[in-house]
C-alpha cells in the first residue's frame, strides 16, 4: 500500500527536512501569487520574463511536492505545515500525523481520518505491567 512505513523516531529524523521544504514551497508560492499579480499589466519583454518566472516557479513546487513524496510523506496542508507519515500503531496501518510548529511527531489518525481525528500518540503507546498479574508468566521469569 505505502512504499515507506514510518517509525516515530523515522519520522521525527525528517522534521528538519521537511521544514525546510515548507518553507521553500511557500517562498515560491508568494512570489508565484506576486508575479501573477503583475501578469496581467505586463506587456513585452516584461511580461515573457514574468511567463518565464512563472513557469519556474511553479516548477519549483513540483519538484519540491514530488522531492517530499519520494521521502515517502503525504503534505496534507502547506498553509498549516500539516504532514502524514505512513506508520504502525497497535498493528494497525495509520498516518503520523505532525503539524508544523510541533517539537516531534506526536500523534496519529486512521487512514480514513484527517487532523480533526488525531490521537496522540502517548495514549496508543502499549505499557508493560509493572508486576506479574496471578497466573502471568513475565519473559525471563
């Protein structure tokens, strides 16, 4: 299904990568809105520099989009640095969810969910005993 299945440690390896990108996607956005802005007034030489820049930014994006899904994350929201990581929780196939300004990756949601179903990870975290229950043999007993 995923290329990549993520460890919380995995994932949390990538955060200053992939602040990174965000922040040079949403470089090129806003010089990308600045120059369409400008698109329409232009005339001449300016306005095939403006077509030219244009072009390259919005290939900028692309790559930057692409160069994120070959790590193999999901960016859900630039505006909101919202990213997915494919990861396991309980034996279950989930998304790490983590959103830009967050120190780590701390929380999940169902494949089907979004942000709005987000868990944090602490609470799926399975604890071991802290003493043998009667009847229950503990490993190296």
């Amino acid at each position: 299904m995923f290329a990549r299945i993520f460890t919380k440690e995995e994932a949390d390896a990538l955060l200053p990568e992939i602040q990174r990108v965000l922040s040079q996607m949403r470089q090129a956005r806003a010089e990308l809105k600045e120059a369409q802005a400008r698109l329409p007034e232009a005339r001449g030489l300016e306005r095939r520099a403006l077509e030219e820049e244009v072009r390259f930014l919005l290939g900028s994006l692309e790559a930057d989009a692409r160069y994120l899904a070959s790590l193999g994350v999901f960016l859900k929201d630039l505006d909101q640095g919202l990213v997915d990581f494919p990861g396991r929780v309980g034996g279950q196939v989930v998304f790490l969810c983590w959103k830009e300004g967050e120190p780590e990756v701390a929380h999940y949601h169902p494949l089907s969910g979004g942000f709005a179903e987000r868990k944090p990870l602490a609470e799926a975290t399975p604890t071991l005993p802290q003493k043998a229950r009667p009847g229950e043999k503990r490993p190296g007993a």
